[in-house]
C-alpha cells in the first residue's frame, strides 16, 4: 500500500483573497467615508431611492470589512484541532454578505409598498448631487476589486456589492432627474424597488456558491467522470474509487482517491504520474492518493464508484 499527498496549493500559501487585501482596505476607506453623507442625504431629501442606495452602502462598508476579518483569520497557521487553519472563513463572510442583501432587499421593497400608498415630498437637486457623488466613489471602489473578483468568492461579493451600488447610483440619478422635470414623485419608490430587485439573482448565485462550497460539493470546473476515466488511462492502473474533489476556499480545491495498480511494484510511478495528470490537466495541487492492489482492495470491501 502506498500513499500520496501532495500541497502545492496549501493553505500556507496564503489565498486569493489573501492578495488584494489593500485594494479591499482601500476600497473600505472610501465607502465608508461616503457612507455617512450619503445616509444624511437621503434623510435631508426623502428619498427611498438615495435610501437604498444609502443601505446597500451600508452592506458594502460592511461586506469589505467582513472580507478583512476574513482573510486575517485565513491567513492564520493551521492548528491540531483545525488542520485546514481557517480558509473557510472567507466562504462563511460571503455567505454572510447575501444574506444580508437578501434581507436589505426585502425592507427596500416593503418600504417601496409603503410609499406607494402615501408619497412622501422629494428634493430633486439634493438627491441628484448625493447620488453623482457616490458614483464616482462606486467607480473607484469597482475599479480597485475588479482583478481580485476573478479570483476570489469572498472578493467577488464584495465586488458585487459595490457593482449593485453603482447601478444603483445611476437609478437614483434617473429618478432625480424625473422629479425635478416632472415633480412625479412615484419615480423615487419605483428606481428604489428596482434597485433592491437588480441585486437578487446576483445575490442569489453568491448564496448558492457559497452554500455549496460548504456542503463540499464538486468544484463546477472539474467533470469528476473526465478524471476518473484520466486516472484510469495511466499505465499500471485497473481501478479508480473513492474520488473526492472539494474546495476549501477560492482558489484552493482539494482531492482525495484510491488508485488500484495491478502490481505494487508499479506504484510509485503511478504515484507520480497521477499527482503530475491531476496538477497539469485539472489544476489540482493539494491532493491526496492511495495506492493499493486488488488484494487490498477486496479486503477493505471497496466497490468502483465516484
């Protein structure tokens, strides 16, 4: 019997996340800063359109420091009691984040309700110079998060916080506009709603990949049939079982597998050969192999399965 494991994407290495920490302490900065005048506004010029915004401001500020949190914790040594150190930290502040959102766009559209039934009045110049302003600060934000998006689950929320943001921005100037054209206050709870319901399904594929992270379920970009039918291509190889392919955080996917050999003597090459088709072929570094015969095999009672 001989085993393998292999770290080169260990959690040592730090995460994707991990490396855009100043563009998301940068990021933080300002709309935290921005955060508090926009609250006064949308309190100055009653509006629910500047209101969300305002909120979903609130949930960035707080979705960017959740993201700090997160990988500070992260970037902690693995101990005995957690071998994996704390990585997962990052999935559980991205699945915090849309919650959040979820709930946020839920009050959004009450209040929406509320202020169809009894508009309130609206200041149109004032709610148009708050929302300019908190464009360019969304713009700014966009652009310090956009590289680390691709990379990470955690950065990717938060960056689609600050893109809903933006958006956002844009609705509440389209409905300054409107009030101070036509006085049709009703344009302010309906860009307000429309705000709190862009953000859903956005929110929602956060929540779903954040949830199935933490279930352990395969990695979208690895066909476990494909690797299983790779590994049972290399030479010396008559079976493949227990295939386990989960990730631990953004940019750290796991792999564990028994690899039948029809000779023992063969298995260290086999060893090799798999760990390099694993690494080369699917981008999998931290993974773990056992080798055995068929003998073996039959006496832990193991049938070929995925």
């Amino acid at each position: 019997m001989a085993a393998g494991h292999s770290h080169g994407g260990s959690a040592k290495g730090g995460t994707a996340a991990g490396r855009h920490k100043s563009r998301l302490a940068a990021a933080l900065a300002l709309t935290a800063s921005f955060m508090v005048a926009e609250v006064v506004g949308a309190l100055w010029t009653g509006s629910l359109a500047l209101l969300a915004d305002a909120a979903h401001m609130l949930t960035d500020a707080g979705g960017l420091a959740l993201a700090l949190i997160a990988i500070r914790f992260a970037e902690k040594p693995a101990t005995p009691q957690r071998s994996y150190g704390y990585v997962r930290m990052e999935i559980l502040s991205a699945l915090a984040n849309a919650v959040v959102l979820l709930l946020l766009t839920v009050y959004i559209l009450y209040e929406a309700y509320q202020r169809f039934l009894n508009p309130p009045p609206i200041l149109g110049g004032p709610m148009l110079a708050v929302a300019a302003l908190g464009l360019i600060v969304n713009l700014i934000s966009m652009k310090l998060l956009a590289g680390g998006s691709s990379e990470s689950l955690n950065v990717k929320g938060a960056y689609f916080e600050v893109l809903s943001d933006m958006l956002g921005s844009l609705g509440v100037i389209v409905a300054a506009l409107v009030v101070m054209a036509t006085g049709w206050t009703l344009a302010d709870p309906i860009v307000g709603a429309g705000i709190g319901l862009f953000i859903v399904p956005r929110t929602w594929n956060l929540l779903r990949q954040a949830v199935h992270i933490l279930m352990e379920g395969t990695p979208p970009e690895i066909d476990m049939a494909l690797l299983e039918k790779s590994l049972l291509g290399l030479p010396g190889v008559t079976a493949v079982h227990d295939l386990h392919v989960w990730t631990l955080t953004s940019g750290l996917d796991a792999m564990s597998g028994h690899v039948v050999v029809a000779d023992m003597a063969d298995a260290r090459p086999v060893l090799v050969a798999a760990g390099t088709l694993l690494a080369d072929e699917f981008g999998l570094k931290h993974t773990t192999i056992q080798i055995e015969d068929e003998a073996i095999r039959r006496t832990e009672g193991h049938e070929q399965r995925l």
